[in-house]
C-alpha cells in the first residue's frame, strides 16, 4: 500500500518534471509512512524523495519506533548536530527542481532549503489524498457508523438543566467508549448559540433561561469520529420544544438544499459529465438565497480523511472536480444572528453510479 | 490585560525598528485575543497589527463571536471575494518594515505579503508568552493540581490485562470528569515500549505476556490536563513488580539527574547569576553520561502555558536563559532499546526566590 502511494508522488514528480519532493504536511507524511505519532503542529517529521532514496527525516524521540513500522523509508535521525542539511549535501548534485509543499513549508524551513538548491517549485499535494482507496473508505464508514450511534446516544440526554459543554463531553465519552476518538472539538450550540457557525461551545444551560420561552429552542450539534486515524464529521439541528414556523421553514430549506446539490451530481454523472465542485456549491446556496435567506457563511463541503478537511472543498471560489472515490460533506446551512442557525451535514462518497450518503442518522424533524 | 499584551508588542515592534506585524502562530492569536476556537493548523485567523490600528482577520463562520468576544481588535471579515490584501492595500503606504513569524507564516502567505511589502523581517514572538502573568500560573497551577490526581487515580487501574490503550483512555475520562481536557494524547507505554521516548500508546496489555516475567515491569505514564487552555505536562515511571537492580539504579540515576539541574538553577539564583538552559540541560545530561548511560535523545525541558511545548528551550543547544515567572518542565530520562525507559518530568516556575515545583506527585519509587 505505502509502496502504491510513493509510487504515485514519483509519477506526478515526473509529470511536474521534478527530480525530488520535500514534504512537510503531517497527513501526508501519515499517509505515506503509515504511522501517525507525530505532533500535527511541532514539525516533527519530514519526507524527501528523489529519484533513487526515500527518507523519513525525524528526531531520536521517534528512531526506534519508525525503524520497527516504517520500513519503506530510510530513517535519517537529527539532532545532536545532525542536521537535514547534511542529506541536501548528499543528493543536491542529482536534484535540479524540488518540489515543496508552500502551503505548509515555513518561510523558515524554505531558507534552509534554498541555501541548498534553486529551482524550487510548489508542488500540490494536498490532493495526493482525495482519492480514498478501499481500506481509508472502510475506516471513515466506520467512524460514521459510530457517529450514528452517538447521534442516537445524545438525543436522549438533551434535557433541561444541561449545557453545551456537557453534552458535548457526552458525546466525547460515548465515542471514545466505542474505542475510537472525537476528529474535533464538538460544536453544541443552543438557541440563539446556533448562528455562529462555529459556535464555542460553553456554560449556556438547556432551558427556558436560554430562550424566550420553551418552544422552539435550536440545538446544533455538529461533531465527528476517529477510527483508525480517518475522520467522520456530520451536524443535525434538532428542536427542543416545537419549533416555529420559520425555523420549520429554514429547516426544511436547508434539508432541500442539501439535496439540490446531490441532485446535481448525480445527475451529472448519469451524464457523464464533469462535476464542478463550484456548481455544486452554486446549486445550493442559490436556493437558499432565492427562498430569502443570507448566503451561506461557509463553503457547502470539504473532503475528510486523515483530516477534518481536506480537499476536495466543494466551494464556489473551487475549481475542483468531483472524482470516483472521494469522500466528502454537504452541509448548507442558514444563520441568521440574534435568531439561531439551522445545519445539516452528512458525509458521501462518490460512487461509480451514484453519490452514497454514508453518514445515516435521520433528517426528519427532531422534536425534543 | 489584552492591552497590557499587545503594548508589549508595540514595545517590541518599536525595539526592532517596525512598523507593523502580521501574526499567524494561533497560539499567539489566542494570547493577543482571548478567543481560542480557531484551528490550530487550518490557518482560520491572523492578526494585524500597526501604529494605529489592530485587526483580526477570519472569516464569516467566527464574525459573530470575534464581534462579542474580542473588542480590542477590529474585526476583518475575509471570504466572500474579500481579502487579506485589500487591509494590505490601506495600510501600506504606512508601513515601511513588517514583522512576520518565519516559523510559522507559510511559504505561501509569504508570497502574498511580498506583494505588498518590501522590507520583512521576522520577529521572534514566540517568546512573547515565556513570561507569564499571575492568572496564567494559576491556570497551569489548576492544570498541574488535576494532573496530580489523575496519576494517583490511575495508579489503581494498573492491573494485569489492562492495556495501554485502557490507561490512556481512563486518565482521559477523570481529566474531562473534572471538566478539563488532556493537554495532548497520553504517553502509555509498559516494559520495553518505554524506550521509546514518544510511544505510541496501543494495545500492550500489562502482564507476564509483555515481558518475560511478572517482575519489574516498567510503566511509563506522560501526560498533561489542559485548563482554561492553558497546560500541564508530567511523566512518571512506575514498577509492576519488584524492579530489577538495573532498573532501581536507572530510576535513581534519572532522579539525580533532575535534582541535579535543579540545584544548578538555585544556585544560580542564590549568586545572582544568569540562568543559562544550555547549562541546566548539560548539568542533567552530564551526570547521566558520566554514570555510563546515553544522553538523553530529547532536550532536557520545555516552556509550558497555551501550548505543551513552547519557550524557553531547556535544551544545549538553545542560548535562551531562564527568568522570573517562567514555567517549564525539567524532564531528564534514560532509554535503553530492547530494555526499557524511565522518565521523570514535573513542571516549575521560576519564583524570586527559587524554583517553584508545580506538580506535585510523589517521586518515590512506586512499585505495583
């Protein structure tokens, strides 16, 4: 599997005519050594590949553990005056162009590197990871299927007197009782909490205190799974109390945005036409605007994987295509401030045939 | 104490000849702002700050909050066919000489300010938080305190069958049951494991099945509590089972080696002296080396506070020295692959006086 990913970076080196690659992105450094113990934000770990050597570039903390599980690459330990310079002097004379990941390099990092060669290049490989092969997609099925059962889980414990930040450690506790992890901070937002997108979740107690009256009080809960390192991510807005007509009306003008979009690509497919992540996203969000509302404040999707977001974002500043094999989210969405906001999320995979939803919680209207 | 912080940066811009600076280490964002919900690596805020103005910029899913939350920032709303560059383009005719953090700002937010400015320079903000104030040592106090009971709590979950996996996850459950978060994923690692200084805890189970008989099996527990975002971080090593001579002997040696790096401290400030880290750490790794065991693959300690690793460097290779008010860990350790490690690690602050050790569990040679 690892052997099939690298083989795939030498191809697009080639095809950027690119002698070697310079990564620093913890996923993908993840995905192409196989392990995952790497501080996301410390620039632990890099990789460097050229045409004839493959090296895993780390600190002693981290030796012993990659020579046990990461075989298919050269470990070069620094520290202790060792230095990645040291491998730019060995193979600098065989590389020409290299290719940097400038979305992630440091300017730091990058000085180094140019003091050792010229022609350097950015090379995307965020997109390395947009594709899931059969075992990722297994993994982030998995994650939703526990997402589901949490979701199923949570309803039961949304009463008066509890806050956001209870229901979110719940959710946390009830995921990691299924020998897995939260993929993000869960967002718990109650009434009016729900029109900021990315609510902080807090103290704001279930109840009449935190409304104007029982009825109608929004709850946005928008969280993921981790199993295996591969990520889950969906949102519902249920209701506490019965909501009323306009917040019946933005929930149902979400919902039919959500499936605005779908419709779309999987109409495009049966087509056989290219899917524009760009229109996807138009498809959506031109509904909500028609119907009256604010534009959504966020992108509808992104791709999910060995991280929350990743590409493909489904966006309409994205010139990105929809491709067999990727995993994704739509998730319109309508927030309107001093009100409340209404979400709903689902992950899908792009089949052969048609979009799959693989996050299954039910999206009729949740009266608590 | 927002204005308190960013005087200091005006302070320090003024000092290094600056004319503004663009921030985009969240750590820093959080510290300068108060609001901590952003992504740590999906570069969701910046801070832009000059003689006479000081913007956050984000995007519309934080509008609301950064509105209500951070007053003493202006806020910039990016997104929507709004950049970062149309703030550059006001501004710059102001703007002689930008400030940016190279160890952070990607190669590609670079090329964007290159637009815009000539003359950039970095500007070691990372040591903005070494120093910190009273209500931040009484958040890491509260860390540390919650950080003492999870170890003697979880002293009684170390029985035969449990795996690491378990222990990390039932440290989790009574750091988040008194409404803290883990600091990062716990370090679990029972007999050779432990040799690894950063093993990734999995699925060893404690037991005679995980060395070669039921005594003097080494349990290396790293782990930290995060309160009110701010953290701790501490490592013991405990014994199940009576320990071998070697492994009493190591236990001591690592012991030493603190106390040795301690002694070095108050005395330094006993004669008034400069508190050189480089020397701290040379102390600790000397006298391991000298009892014929190998120096130590990490540095001897770190600052501590918004994030698990930040400055002052307790390292030989760092030229930073130590002062007032600064909280770091001092954490020496002995790894011996095929054999075992022991580490032990408590986090102080640098009192008037003397160092002030804030964890406070037992050192005692603990056998289970």
């Amino acid at each position: 599997m690892f052997y099939k990913r690298l083989k795939h970076i030498k191809e697009t080196l080639k095809k950027e005519k690119l002698d070697a690659v310079f990564l620093s992105n913890a996923s993908n450094i993840t995905y192409l050594s196989g392990y995952s113990n790497f501080s996301k934000d410390e620039r632990e770990a890099y990789i460097f590949l050229g045409p004839d050597f493959g090296y895993i570039i780390t600190d002693g903390r981290y030796s012993e553990a990659i020579k046990k599980e990461v075989p298919h690459l050269k470990l070069f330990e620094r520290g202790g005056g060792k230095s990645t310079e040291e491998l730019f002097k060995k193979h600098k004379s065989k590389i020409k162009s290299l290719g940097i990941e400038e979305d992630n390099l440091t300017v730091s990092e990058h000085k180094v590197i140019k003091k050792h060669f010229k022609n350097i290049k950015h090379i995307g490989f965020s997109n390395l990871r947009s594709i899931k092969d059969k075992e990722e997609v297994e993994k982030i099925k998995k994650a939703c299927e526990i997402g589901d059962l949490a979701f199923k889980y949570i309803l039961k414990k949304l009463k008066v007197g509890v806050s956001e930040k209870e229901i979110a450690q719940i959710l946390k506790r009830f995921i990691e009782g299924n020998n897995a992890e939260i993929s993000f901070p869960a967002i718990v937002a109650f009434g009016k909490n729900s029109s900021v997108p990315h609510h902080q979740t807090g103290k704001t107690i279930l109840g009449p205190e935190s409304s104007s009256g029982r009825e109608g009080l929004i709850i946005l809960l928008d969280f993921g799974v981790k199993w295996e390192n591969y990520c889950s991510d969906m949102t519902r807005t249920v209701f506490f109390g019965e909501p009323s007509s306009k917040q019946k009306e933005i929930y149902n003008i979400v919902l039919e945005a959500q499936k605005k979009a779908i419709d779309y690509i999987n109409s495009q497919i049966k087509l056989g036409k290219k899917i524009k992540t760009e229109d996807a996203d138009k498809t959506a969000r031109d509904y909500i605007i028609k119907k009256g509302y604010p534009s959504i404040p966020h992108s509808l999707g992104h791709g999910i994987g060995l991280e929350v977001h990743e590409q493909p974002y489904i966006s309409i500043k994205s010139k990105e295509e929809l491709k067999k094999g990727m995993v994704f989210s739509i998730e319109p969405g309508i927030y309107i401030e001093n009100f409340g906001g209404v979400r709903i999320e689902d992950l899908y995979i792009l089949g052969k045939d048609r979009l799959e939803q693989i996050t299954n919680s039910s999206k009729e209207l949740v009266i608590i």
